[in-house]
C-alpha cells in the first residue's frame, strides 16, 4: 500500500489511514488534553508530504511523525508555561486528570501515573504497553540502539512504579494494579484509538493544499 501510495494511489493512502489511525489516535489520546484529533491529522499530513522518503519499517515511520508532531506541540505548551519540555511531564505542561475514564481504580491509576512521567518516559511505554512495540522498532521510533532502548524502557517502568506509589495513598490499589500492570494496560488499549481513530486527512490531489 506504501509503494501504491508513492505512486499517486490516493485509494491506498486511505487504507494506510483505516488500518493505521486508530494507533496514531492511541499516540495522543493519554497525553493531549485539547485537540489530540487535530495532532492524529498533523501527522498524517505530514506523512503524506515526506512519503518519498520512508526508509525504516512503515509503523516505525508513522510512530516517529506522530512523535516529532508532538514534540513541536509540546515545545509550544512549555513555552506558555515556562517549563523545560524535556524533563516535564504531561501533567504538569497540560494539567488535569486525563481525559480516559478507565472503568477500574487501576486504569485510572495506571494512566494517571504515565502522565505523570517526564514525557519521553510516556511515550516508550506507551508504545510498548499499548502496541506492542520491542526495543529494537522503538530505537528506530526515537533513535539509537535497541540496547539504549531497552535500558530505557526498564528506568521507565521503575519510575512508573515511583510515582503511582506517590499518586495513590492506598497500598492495596498500588498493589494490585502493579502485579497485573500488563492486564490492564491491555484493557486501556481497548478503550483507545476509536474505531478508526477519527476521520482521515483529505488525501485527494495526493496532498495538503
């Protein structure tokens, strides 16, 4: 479909949108408070504009688009709240609590808790957790090795251990969402993304206009 979408094939750009937008729509469900739609479409756009030049693997392209879209969004709420986007986490650049009802204290938990982390922390374990990413399709998602990766994603999910324990004051919930935290991060999967993770970008003309 990538190959017939270069060739001008807008028919196959729509499928690439049905099969992949309800992941893109994942990306920035737990992390954008306001206009996540308005970010699933940025990336598309801008993956119609850069489609001649994919050179990994094409879920490891859209998650790094999706990635660099919300850098720059970021970059912007952190200068209006003159915070480092780098070391910050969502909670504190686009405050309030998520905007997932999760139907248990441990989603709520558990969701709450990435939010909290510095936001490249976010972001690996939500592409591990919610799409079943490994190390090595993440290093090439944010670069450099899979070793790197794998080192990161293990700091992660300690730190993700800390701050639930500081989010909740009832041992028995940090408890209970830690000793089956991959169950329920599966079960938010489920409540993610929508069906097609909204509508697609108009891709007649093979363009943004």
């Amino acid at each position: 479909m990538l190959e017939a979408w270069r060739g001008g094939d807008d028919r196959a750009g729509e499928l690439l949108f049905n099969r992949h937008g309800a992941a893109i729509a994942r990306f920035f469900e737990n992390k954008v408070r306001v206009g996540a739609e308005d970010l699933v479409q940025a990336t598309f756009l801008a993956m119609i504009e850069k489609r001649e030049v994919v050179t990994i693997d094409f879920r490891a392209y859209m998650f790094a688009i999706a990635r660099n879209v919300l850098r720059s969004h970021v970059r912007r709420l952190a200068r209006d709240r003159g915070v480092d986007p780098d070391v910050s986490s969502m909670a504190t650049m686009d405050p309030g609590p998520s905007t997932l009802a999760g139907q248990r204290r441990e989603h709520r938990l558990l969701l709450e808790g990435l939010r909290h982390l510095p936001l490249d922390s976010q972001v690996l374990l939500e592409l591990h957790y919610w799409e079943g990413l490994d190390a090595g399709t993440i290093a090439k998602i944010t670069g450099g090795q899979a070793s790197s990766a794998r080192q990161r994603l293990t700091r992660a999910r300690r730190k993700l251990d800390e701050v639930m324990a500081q989010l909740t004051a009832t041992p028995e919930l940090l408890a209970t969402t830690l000793q089956d935290l991959e169950g329920w991060a599966a079960q938010i999967r489920g409540m993610l993304g929508g069906e097609k993770g909204g509508s697609g970008p108009d891709l007649e003309g093979g363009g943004p206009a």
